[in-house]
C-alpha cells in the first residue's frame, strides 16, 4: 500500500481522503472546519484558541471555507489529552469547550450568530431576531416588523414578522386562527393546514399552525410557484392581538423550524 508523501503543511480536502487521512495521523497534524450552527456555511476569519494540558498555548485563524490548523509552522501541535477550545469570530457567540484529542487528527466545530434584540415600543414587545437579517421596522403598520435574510444567504427567501392589532370583541383564538388560514388558502394554491398546537408565549396562551401552500404571484421575497411553509403564532394580551409569523421554501423551512420556534420563544411584552 502506498501513502501519498506528507508535504509540509497540513493538506486541505482536495487530496483523497485516505490519503490525507493517514497523512494526518502520521504528521499529529490538528485541523478542523468552522461552521455556523444555524445553516452549517463555513465561516472565515473565525479564531481558533487552545490550552492544552502541558500549559501550550496557540491561535490560528479559519480561511474563507472555514478551514483552520494547527501544524507546527502556523501553530504548535497541541499535545494528546484534554484541550480546552476558544472558538470566536465577529457576529458570533464565543464557544468554549474541552475536548480529548489524540495526535493530531480533526476537530470541527459550530457556532451560533448572536441574537439581535429587537424592541418596537409602538407595539410593546421585544423579540429576538437573526443577526444580519435586515430589520423592516413598522413594515405592515403601527406596531409591526418583518425581518429579511440577505440574498444569498443560506435562508434567502425567508421572512420573520411580528404584528399587533386591536382584536374585535368575542373573537377567539380558535377562530382568529381559522380565519387566518382561510384567508391564505382563498389565494394561495395547493393550501392546507398541515401541523397545529397550543403553547404559550410569555405566559399567555397561544394556538400556532403550520401551513403548506404555492405561491400564487410574486411578493417580496418570493416569487410564484415557490412552495412556502408557514409557522404562526397567535395569542393576546388585553384588547390587543398579536401574530408571530415565519416562514420559509419548503426547502429551508424544515432547517429553519427550530431557530424559528425559539425566536417565537423569545418574544417578550414590555
């Protein structure tokens, strides 16, 4: 069997794995990837710390796809044991961790965006929104926010909205919820209420549905024949009602599911 000769710096993916994989092993060589935990794009210029058990210390930072190592000629090798970790780069939440690690081999890790703090004193609430998506503030009227991931972005096309309105005496959330999504299904094509529950939104009760339908025209950022998936919140306080709305392609929206149930779970009234 032969091994392809271990040059002098770590070796990246474009060599075949077994290869770089024994390469690796014989060299103690310690790489890994750097991604975002959300949509799992690898993320550059991220800082990779560690301290080993021996008191060594080094730092190197991850490239434009998210590669980084640590190979003796950008960074000492840290010895075999436990290594605890600092990983960091801007927009992102600092990650600490400890981890056993042999000679060499990979380490890869996630980080989580740091949450924007939204607050939209017409409406009197406070929600957590995604870092770098573009915040429409008072988007649907008084009291409103829709929030945009950028083009190109992983969750391109997507939105976050949080509305508050007046709700009209007598009208339940059972019966707001079931107007809502027929209004949808009047326009929309292929409509239909695939998923539905109740839990409670800062410590109001609240009925959510999933709803699965085509696009019939272009809206902002979709475009027709697009197959969305919606996740809506509705719940009150007082005389005002208030909706919770997220969605996504049908592609993105199974991905995006958990991030968009915890960002309902950040809403706060003031």
């Amino acid at each position: 069997m032969t091994v392809r000769r271990l040059r002098s710096r770590c070796q990246g993916p474009m060599v075949l794995f077994f290869s770089m994989a024994m390469a690796f092993l014989a060299s103690g060589c310690l790489w890994g990837v750097v991604t975002d935990a959300e949509t799992g794009a690898p993320i550059g210029g991220a800082t990779i710390s560690y301290a080993d058990s021996t008191g060594q210390r080094g730092t190197t930072t991850s490239d434009a796809n998210g590669m980084y190592s640590f190979d003796g000629s950008n960074g000492p090798v840290p010895a075999t044991g436990p290594v605890n970790f600092v990983v960091d780069a801007p927009g992102y939440e600092p990650a600490t961790e400890t981890r056993q690690v042999g000679l060499g081999g990979v380490q890869n890790f996630s980080i989580a965006p740091t949450p924007v703090l939204y607050h939209n004193e017409e409406g009197g609430f406070s929600i957590t929104l995604p870092d770098g998506w573009e915040i429409r503030d008072n988007y649907w009227g008084t009291g409103t926010v829709m929030a945009v991931p950028p083009t190109g972005s992983p969750d391109y096309p997507g939105d976050i909205s949080v509305g508050s309105n007046p709700s009209p005496p007598g009208t339940t959330l059972e019966d707001w919820l079931d107007n809502t999504t027929s209004n949808v299904c009047d326009i929309a094509d292929n409509c239909g209420e695939v998923e539905s529950g109740e839990t409670t939104i800062d410590g109001r009760r609240a009925l959510w549905s999933v709803v699965s339908y085509t696009m019939p025209s272009d809206s902002e950022p979709y475009t027709a024949g697009q197959h969305l998936q919606e996740l809506a919140y509705f719940f009150k306080k007082g005389s005002t009602g208030y909706i919770i709305d997220l969605t996504a392609t049908a592609g993105n929206f199974p991905r995006l599911r958990s991030q968009y149930e915890q960002i309902a779970q950040s809403f706060e009234f003031d």
